[in-house]
C-alpha cells in the first residue's frame, strides 16, 4: 500500500489548462490520503519538470508517481522512466489521461471537464495506492529458427538466417523444394527461368553447415512459445520401405512460408470444364513453356486465337475474394508475349478490367500493345461471356473502350487469369492459431508498420501466405521476417511484459472457462498438491484481461488491474 | 450482333503509312487536346480504338478521318507515341482506296512499284505521241490543250462522280440515314465553303499561316487550270490573262517549295512521315507550276521552238498529275474533305431515329 503518492498535474501549454482548471484539480486531491506531493505543471513532459520529478521523488522520499496528462500512448513511457531515474520501480508509475478525456473531450462545458478531471486523477490515487513493482519475465532463447515451406520465400529466408549466428530447419511437405516458382519457365521482366532461380538457391542452401533441409516433411505439432517452441516433424517415407521418421526439434522463433494455391474455376465458370479449350493460367504458362513446335498446339489443335480473361477468381464482386492478386495482370501480358514471339500466328486478346502492371511491369504492357495484342475491358458488372457457336468457342464483351459496343471473337484457347488464394489446407495456421484477415490469407500485427509479424509473438510470416505477391515482394518480405525472426533471439535471453494474468491456486477449481475464453492459448492446466488448478504461461500471455471476469470463484487476477485496484477506481470514479 | 474483331486489319493499314498505332492505351489525351473534336463528334482516340480493333465497316461508314486536318497536336501530346495524327491520315488514304471502285488508288498507295510502273507508261505514252507527230511544236500545243479539256472531263465523269456516289452510300445511305431531299440542298453551302476555305483548318491552333499558304496555293491552283484550259493561257494575246498566269504559276511553285522544305526539314509533326503520296503530289505541283511559267515565259521570250523538250516535260508532268495524281492520289483528298463535311452537315441535321 503507497503511502507518499506524488501528484503532477499538467497544463499542457493550455491544451489543458484552457478548459480544465487546473489549481481546483490540484487542490481537490492535494489532501487525499496517501498524497504528499500535488502540483502543477505547464509542461510535464519538459526535460526541467522531468529533473523536478526525480529530485522530489528523492527528496520527499515518494513511493507512488501519478502525472495527469496526455494519452498514455504519448508518455507512459517517459514518465515510468522518470520513475526509474528517481530509484523506484517502473511499474510504481500510474498514467492519467485528462486531455484526450477531459479538456479535448468537453471543451464546451468547463466546470464539467475540471470535475471530471478531478475524478480521473482521484481514481488514478487509488489504483496507485496498489501498484506494485514489478520484474520482466526473462528466460532463455532457443537459437535454431524453424521455416516452414521451401518456396522461394521460405528458402531465401532460410539463406538470410543462415547467414547470422544461427541455425535453420527448413521444412519442407513435398519432395521437392521451390514451390511453384519451381515449376515457371521464364519470368515476367527477368525472363530467368524459375526452375533455374530455384535451384540456383536451392544449391547454395546446401552449401550451408547451419541449414538442415527436410523435404517430404511436415510439422504436426508445436508446443511453448516465443523463445521455445517444440516442433514435431514427421517426414514421409522416401522410398517404400522407408520408415516414417519423427522427429522434435526446439526453436526460438518460427517463419511461416507456406505460400498460396491458384484459384481453381468453379465448374462452368467462363467455360471451365464446359469447354475442353477453356484452361487456367499455370496450365497456360506450362503449355507453352513445354510446347515445342512452329505453331502452338493444345490437344492436338493449332492455335491462333488466345482470349485471356482477366481476374478470374480475384477482384470478386459478390464471391469471397475481394482482393486483386496482384501478379496475374503481369504474369499473363508477359506468357501473351512469349507465346506471339514463340509461336506463329498467334493473336492475342485481353479481356481485362483494367490493367494493373505497376511500376517497371509497365514496360511489359506497352511492349505487348506494340506487338499489336488487343485489350477490351469491361467492369464487373458485364464481365465478357464465353459461348460456344456452331463448334466453336467465342468470347463477347461490350467493351467500355469502344461506347460499350458489342464485340466479339472466336478463340482457339481461352485462358482464365487465376489469382491466389490461400492454401486450403490451413493445418500450420490452425497450429499456431494465427489469426486470418478479411481475404483469409494469415494477417500481420499492422500492415504498415509491423508487416510480418502475428499477434503469436515469436512467429512471423513470410511471402504469398500472407496476401498475393510477386517474387520480388515474396522476397522483400521473407528477408523481412527473416530479421525479424532473427531479433527476437538474438541476445539469447528474452524479456516480456510483467503484466499478466495470475492463478489464486487457492480458489481455482479447475473448470476451464478461462482457457476456453484466452484468445493466445496461455492457459493450461495443472496439478498443484493433488488438486487440478490453471496455469498461465508467462511468455504467451499478453496480459488482455479476457480471462478474469470468466472465473466463476474470480480466482484470476491480471497483475496491475487486480479486482481491488479496478474497484476502488470505479469507486472512486463514482464519486467516492 | 456482334461485330467481329480483325487483328489483321492493323497489317492492312500500315501499307496505308500507319505508324505504331497499336500502342495506345486508350488515354484520350489525343481527343482532349484535338481542337476540331467536339463532344458530340469526338475523335482522334475513337478512330485509333476502332483501326486497333479492325472494324472495317464502322470505319468506312466514318466520316471522321476527313475532318482531321493534321495539325499534329494529338500527335505530340500522345504518351504512348501511338501518332494518332498520322493514323488519321492513313485513315484517310485507306478510306480513298475503299471508295474508289477502280482499286487503282488502294494499288497506288500500296504497292509503289505499281505506281512508277504507271508513271513511266504515262511518260512512254507522251513520247510516242510526240513522235507520231514528228514534235512539231503546233501541234502538240493544240493537242496538249485538247488533252486537258478530255482529261478533265473523264477523270471527273469516270472516276470522280462514281466514286463520291459511292462515299455517299457508305457514310450517308449505308448507316441507315433518312435525309430528306430538301437537306442536300440547303447543305450545298457547306460543301463550298469548305471546298475553297477550308475553314475548320483555320480552328486548329497556331496554324494560320500554313492555312492561309493551303488557301492561297488552292485558289492559284484551280485559277490555273481556268486560265490554261478556259483562257488558253498559253496561245492568248491578252495581257491580263497573261500576267494572270505567270503570277498564278509563280504561287504554285513559291507555296510548294516551303510545303517540300518542311517535309525536308522535319520539324513539324505533320511533315514527319511523309508517304511516296505526299512526295510525289508536291513535287508535280511544284513542277507543274513551274513548267507551266517557263512554258509561257519561253513562249513570250520566242524560245520555245528551240527547247520543245521544255514542253514535252510540261506536258508529262500535266498527263502524270491529271491522270494519276488527281483521281488515284493526294488530289483527291481535296474533293472528299469538302464533301465530307457537306455530309456531316447532312448527317447532323436528319430526322434522329
Ligand atoms: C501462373 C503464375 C505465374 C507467375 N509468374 C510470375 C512471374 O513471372 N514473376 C514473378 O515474380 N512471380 C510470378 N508468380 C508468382 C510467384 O509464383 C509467387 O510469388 C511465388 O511462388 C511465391 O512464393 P512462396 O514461397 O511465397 O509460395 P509457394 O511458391 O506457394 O511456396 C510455398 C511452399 O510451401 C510449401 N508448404 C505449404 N504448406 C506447407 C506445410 N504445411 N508444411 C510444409 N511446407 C508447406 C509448399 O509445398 C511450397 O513449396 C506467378 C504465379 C502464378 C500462379
Ligand atoms: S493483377 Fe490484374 S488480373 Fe490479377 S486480380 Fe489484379 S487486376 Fe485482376
Ligand atoms: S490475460 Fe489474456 S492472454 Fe493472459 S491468460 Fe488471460 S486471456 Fe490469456
Ligand atoms: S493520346 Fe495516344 S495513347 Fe492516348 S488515346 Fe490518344 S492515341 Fe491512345
Ligand atoms: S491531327 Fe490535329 S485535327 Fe487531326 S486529330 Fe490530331 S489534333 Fe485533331
């Protein structure tokens, strides 16, 4: 219990203190109990009151720190460090927000806001009158890094960790790594062949002491967290006769890299599986990188006439994907063009809806127009229609380029521009309980600012598992993730928050309601003198709260936000 | 129904001159920047959209390619440098093929080969004519003057009418107009007017000088061929007439020298691409004004007994220029232009459907 509580009230230039009267405030809790120290301040945050704070708490000898101010977001940290400069724990340091809740919120009623400020400071004396000082959590690091898929973002990934001072596992679930970069001829822009660029890194891979590659091998379980997470691996039989081998390896940090799959057409969608010369994009790519011969074939039919329909399973009006998938516009004006400069005869057609080849990739666009490839678009309410007529396959489109006039011709081969879609099976995503996003790929914490990491610390993402990407942003990405994986065990010893939830093993009674409510998987179970009670695990734990109010003998509490703090808030809140 | 899409047609036009058409993307600048372009009557970008699609007939039916006047301006503003300018000047090339029912023009503009072949045949055809008359000067002179008249009176009658009937079908009838009898007639006005201003070149910007060179060369050109066919320029004793000509003759040649020094030169955006068509109608222009000075001048100066071949190269140019240059040539852009925009007048004023 904090008996010498100091107390800063802040003007915040005038942000504050032009609708919060600021004396009254300091007057009004000056006498409270436990407070030995009230004053105001114009700028709390200024390096001359910081100095104040440290000398007061030295020289009043305080054990409790309150600044009402801004949004916690802003100074929390600043002031617990002030705390820490004056000696005390950083925990000790309780934040109150009367800007944002206050003078902001009812800069049209003046003796409001100073009332309510007054309140919210009040509250904030009888929580820090409970705050206790509290210690990071700190524990050792695995320094082995998992990656899970060998495709090219899990392999470049791979390469970039073994690069530091650590060990990869880089597991593999087909016998083969690459992915399907793997299984490209050229490249869109760098016309390098995929299979190529794939085992061009594949072979430095194996040149690497710290890389063990599993292939034929796939993760079916994982235990821990950050810092130490069990995986068990089972890797296929090879051969026949092979034994299934298992194996358990512990890792500091996992780089998700399972990838996508390509749409598949619903039967019947623009002539999928209804007409045979209707086929997909990756069968498209593999046709004419295969195909060899002065004219291109498919089934045994010469073809001249190719109708690209664009965005087929991407871009979904009314359908789930609502998402443009980003390298199919590039990928197809590209295959378009190898196919005219292979083959002869060969005319193309885009049926498109707007042509996304951002950036360099425009080059391509333009290159494909001057070889005299035809573009018509239309919106996603008309989209084009494939019919068959007299034995042939047509394709029709109001074109929006031509006043939305009727157009249409008689394609040999149609191909349907599929997008990405996210693996269907999801069994890695399951396992470590990574949180998807509106279009079902795994989501990062922020899009912006922290893009390859999960909410399930100690795990990052990498590549097309994440949202459509072309090689080049499959790459960015995993060289990202990799040195993201890298920093959480870099030191070998890891710290998290002290702020989490705690088990009065006492009134536990083990019903599991807490474990069904923790959204992070930190609740587990366990036998304490003969009796089952839960057990939180410190490293998953995020300190939310949502397994408190569940407990039915209320024997949870979050350290920092016990019952008694947050009643006598609320209390105080309430107007004592 | 639908219309069918014609990649091919893009081969078709680049023997007309067209020049990296297919690369447009459709922006629309090129429209936005054209002065003669209206909203109702919007090009140059719809004629691009339509040659890259290669729908033959909605082209044919347009009317559009003639009331281009090639100021280039779409041309420089163009991001893709697709040169709508002088696709619309293929247009306009392909379009005189399609009406001309002889299927001279379209060979002529193809294939150069069938074009000097004609040239030489008209040439070889003069020298015979001149030996069957042993080139005694008299006579060729009367013949010569024979010529023009008959010259002028069949291209017009053979060529000229059946082939403005026929644009008439494919841009008014085929397209479904009723036009009542009353229109054509209240019409008229604009074919004339365009036919000897050419007035919608003057509202392309920064081009008044070359439209007024165009006016003055047009004028000089069909006040030559009155005086010479009508005033018999070069047996009349009368003064006027006489200087009449000389100064008539003299415009001719002054105008298409500068007209060949920006071709030459390049630095205007449409005289950047100039088709065999472009050269040999300036050059026969030139030279005829020429000639038809020196012939006169001669004449004047009691020479020409001594220098008949002066003539003979007048009267070679004159046969070439009449009979392949005015009905299968540049010439005729002249006379489809104004009734191009006689028929748009007509066009926009009939009962809408
Ligand atoms: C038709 C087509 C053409 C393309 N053309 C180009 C192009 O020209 N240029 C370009 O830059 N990009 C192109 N792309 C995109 C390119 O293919 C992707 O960017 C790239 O393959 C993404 O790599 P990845 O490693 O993220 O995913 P993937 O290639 O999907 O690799 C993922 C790997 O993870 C493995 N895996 C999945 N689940 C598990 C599991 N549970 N356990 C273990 N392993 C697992 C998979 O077997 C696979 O090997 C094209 C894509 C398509 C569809
Ligand atoms: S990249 Fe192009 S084809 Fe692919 S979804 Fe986006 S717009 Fe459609
Ligand atoms: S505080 Fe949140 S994360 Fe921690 S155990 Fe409770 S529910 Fe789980
Ligand atoms: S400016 Fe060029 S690219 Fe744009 S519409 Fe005109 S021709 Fe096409
Ligand atoms: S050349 Fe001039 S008149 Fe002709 S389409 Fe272009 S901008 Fe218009």
């Amino acid at each position: 219990m904090k008996e010498r509580i100091g107390v800063y009230i802040c003007h915040c230039g005038g942000n504050i203190s032009d609708y919060v009267d600021v004396e009254r405030v300091r007057q009004a809790v000056e006498n409270d109990r436990g407070v030995v120290l009230a004053k105001t301040t114009v700028f709390a945050c200024s390096d001359s009151n910081q100095n104040d704070m440290v000398d007061d708490i030295k020289k009043h000898n305080l054990d409790g720190v309150i600044v009402a101010s801004c949004s916690p977001k802003l100074h929390l940290a600043t002031f617990r460090s002030v705390t820490e400069r004056g000696d005390l724990n950083k925990y000790t340091y309780v934040h109150t927000n009367i800007r944002e809740q206050a003078s902001w919120a009812h800069s049209d009623d003046k003796i409001g806001a100073t009332e309510k400020a007054i309140l919210l400071v009040k509250a904030a004396i009888a929580k820090s009158r409970y705050a206790e000082p509290l210690y990071p959590n700190q524990f050792e690091a695995e320094k082995t890094i998992a990656v899970i898929g060998a495709g090219i973002s899990g392999m470049k990934a791979a390469v970039s960790l073994s690069d530091k001072n650590t060990s990869v596992i880089l597991i593999e679930k087909e016998n083969k790594v690459g992915g399907h970069t793997a299984t490209w001829g050229p490249l869109a822009m760098s016309d390098e062949k995929g299979s190529d660029l794939s085992h061009r890194i594949y072979s430095d891979l194996l040149q690497r002491d710290n890389v063990t590659v599993l292939t034929g091998s796939e993760v079916i379980s994982s235990k821990g967290s950050i810092g130490n997470f069990t995986l068990k691996v089972r890797k296929r039989a090879q051969q026949a006769g092979d034994p299934v081998e298992t194996m358990e390896f512990n890792v500091g940090s996992v780089v998700v890299a399972t990838g996508f799959d390509p749409y598949l057409p619903k039967a019947g969608e623009f002539g999928f599986s209804s007409y045979e010369n209707v086929i997909t994009l990756p069968d498209f790519k593999h046709l004419i990188d295969s195909f060899s011969g002065k004219y291109l074939e498919y089934r045994g039919k010469r073809i001249n006439r190719i109708a690209y329909i664009y965005c087929v399973g991407s871009r979904q009006v009314d359908g789930e994907n609502r998402y443009c998938s980003r390298y199919c516009c590039t990928s197809v004006i590209h295959a378009a063009i190898q196919a005219k400069k292979k083959f002869k005869e060969i005319y193309n057609f885009h049926f498109n809806r707007g042509i996304r080849t951002y950036g360099k990739q425009e080059l391509l666009y333009a290159e494909s127009l001057q070889q005299g490839d035809i573009y018509l678009q239309s919106f996603e309410d008309a989209p084009p229609q494939v019919y068959a007529e007299n034995g042939k396959t047509k394709v029709k489109i109001k074109d929006v380029l031509t006043k939305e006039k009727e157009l249409e011709i008689e394609a040999d081969l149609v191909v349907l521009v599929t997008g990405m879609v996210p693996r269907a099976d999801n069994s890695i995503g399951t396992m470590f309980k990574l949180p998807k996003g509106r279009d079902k790929f795994f989501n990062e914490v922020h899009m912006k600012l922290r893009p390859v990491e999960t909410v399930i610390d100690g795990i990052t993402i990498a590549g097309t598992c994440q949202g459509p990407k072309n090689i080049v942003e499959s790459v960015n990405s995993a060289l990202s993730a990799a040195a993201k994986s890298y920093s959480y065990i870099s030191k070998g010893m890891l710290e998290t928050e002290p702020i989490v939830a705690e088990v009065n093993t006492d009134l536990c009674a083990w019903c599991g309601k807490c474990a069904e409510a923790c959204p992070f998987d930190a609740i587990g179970q366990k036998d304490v003198n003969g009796k089952q009670v839960a057990v939180i695990n410190n490293s998953v734990c995020k300190g939310c709260g949502m397994c408190a109010p569940v407990c039915p003998p209320d024997a949870i509490n979050l350290i920092n936000y016990s019952s008694e703090e947050i009643m006598s808030m609320i209390e105080q809140l309430a107007g004592g | 129904m639908a219309s069918r899409i014609n990649p091919k047609f893009s081969e078709e036009l680049k023997k007309y001159g067209s020049v990296n058409f297919n690369a447009c993307y459709n922006c629309g600048t090129c429209t936005a920047v054209c002065s003669l372009s209206t909203t109702d009557d919007s090009f140059p970008r719809e004629m691009v959209r339509l040659s890259a699609l290669g729908l033959e007939n909605e082209i044919k039916e347009s009317l559009k390619p003639w009331e281009c006047y090639y100021c280039g301006e779409c041309t420089t503003h163009c991001p893709q440098t697709a040169n709508p300018g002088e696709l619309m000047m293929s247009l306009r090339r392909w379009l005189t093929a399609q009406y001309d029912w002889t299927g001279l023009s379209g060979l002529f503009y193809k294939y150069l080969p069938a074009f000097l072949t004609a040239m030489a045949l008209v040439l070889a055809g003069v020298l015979l004519f001149a030996n069957s008359v042993n080139g005694e000067l008299e006579k060729m002179l009367h013949f010569g003057h024979l010529f023009e008249r008959t010259a002028i009176a069949t291209v017009f009658v053979v060529i000229f009418i059946p082939n403005l009937l026929r644009m008439w079908y494919f841009t008014v009838v085929k397209p479904g107009g009723k036009v009542p009898l009353k229109t054509y007639f209240t019409a008229l006005g604009e074919l004339f007017v365009h036919m000897f201003t050419q007035k919608r070149a003057k509202e392309c910007d920064d081009n008044h000088f070359r439209w007024l060179e165009h006016l003055i060369l047009v004028f000089a050109y069909l006040l030559l061929l009155f005086t010479t066919v009508f005033l018999n320029w070069f047996s009349t004793g009368n003064l006027f007439v006489i200087i009449l000509g000389y100064l008539e003759s003299a415009f001719i040649f002054i105008i298409t020298v500068d007209f060949v020094k920006d071709r030459i030169q390049k630095k205007k955006t449409l005289s950047k691409n100039s088709g065999p068509s472009d050269w040999f109608f300036v050059i026969w222009l030139l030279l005829m004004g020429l000639t038809a000075f020196l012939v006169r001048l001669f004449i004047d100066l009691n020479i020409l007994e001594g220098n008949k071949w002066l003539y003979l190269f007048h009267i070679t140019v004159l046969a070439q220029w009449a009979l392949l240059i005015v009905p299968f040539g540049k010439w005729t852009h002249f006379l489809y232009r104004s009734f191009a925009m006689y028929f748009v007048k007509i066009k926009s004023v009939y009962p809408a459907q």
